[in-house]
C-alpha cells in the first residue's frame, strides 16, 4: 500500500496566494496528508521553507529566506524570518515536510506580492478627474 505523504494548501497569512501584502513578516501555513485512508496519527516531524524572488531559485539557491530543516510539528502561522521582499515585489516559496517515519514531500509553488509600503513607493501616479463644468449652486 503507497503511503505517499502529501503538502497542499500553502497560505499567507491565511490567503492564498495574496497580492498587495504589508507584512513584512508574514506568516506561512500549510496542510499535510496521506493518501492511505487506513492510516491514523500521521505527524509533520519537520519542517524546511525556502523564499526566493523567482520560482527558479526556490530548489538551489533561495534568495530570500531557507529556514533551514526544523524540527518542528508546527504548520500554521510559520513566521517568516528572511529578507524582507520590495515593494511589489512577489515572494516565491514552498515547504518540505517530513513526517514521524521519515516520509518527506515538497510542496508545489506559491507566492505572495507586497504592496506599496512607505510613502516612497507611491511614484508616476496622476489624479484621476474629470473636467469640472458649470459653477456653485445657488438656492
């Protein structure tokens, strides 16, 4: 019988795939399973995330944040500590858990996208009006 281990559902601070975030530090979150509908007490063991500005860089060399192997059961509100992403900038990252017996299983890829932060981020915008016709009311 496959006792195939399995990681879906990242979120970000409890979205999917958010866009415009202002968290710098946001927290990661995931779900682990098994397709062997006979076992019980499966167990996230440890856990490695890994951040980086392009889905390419995730595998070999993340540039953002590798957590590292932790040895942790903990898959909700996973604080991330790397660098903090630029303005509209999108964070690529994905999870390896492994479980009690040793079974591991990558994620697929996810993201999120910061948002305009400080005030200096907000440049090449124009008003948006139309023209203004005719003159004060008068009752």
């Amino acid at each position: 019988m496959n006792n195939k281990v399995s990681t879906s559902e990242l979120r970000t601070d409890a979205r999917a795939n958010p866009l415009g975030t202002s968290d710098a530090a946001p927290r990661l979150s995931w779900k682990i399973a098994t397709d062997d509908p006979d076992r019980r007490g499966l167990r996230q063991a440890s856990y490695r995330v890994r951040v980086a500005t392009t889905p390419a860089r995730l595998a070999d060399a993340p540039d953002l944040w590798d957590s590292g192997v932790v040895a942790s059961d903990q898959s909700v509100d996973v604080l991330y500590a790397g660098k903090p992403p630029a303005a509209r900038q999108r964070a690529y990252w994905s999870v390896t858990v492994t479980d009690e017996t040793g079974e591991s299983a990558a994620s697929e890829t996810a993201f999120w996208e910061v948002g305009l932060l400080t005030p200096g981020d907000w440049q090449g915008a124009e008003w948006i009006s139309g023209t203004l016709t005719g003159g004060a009311r008068t009752s």
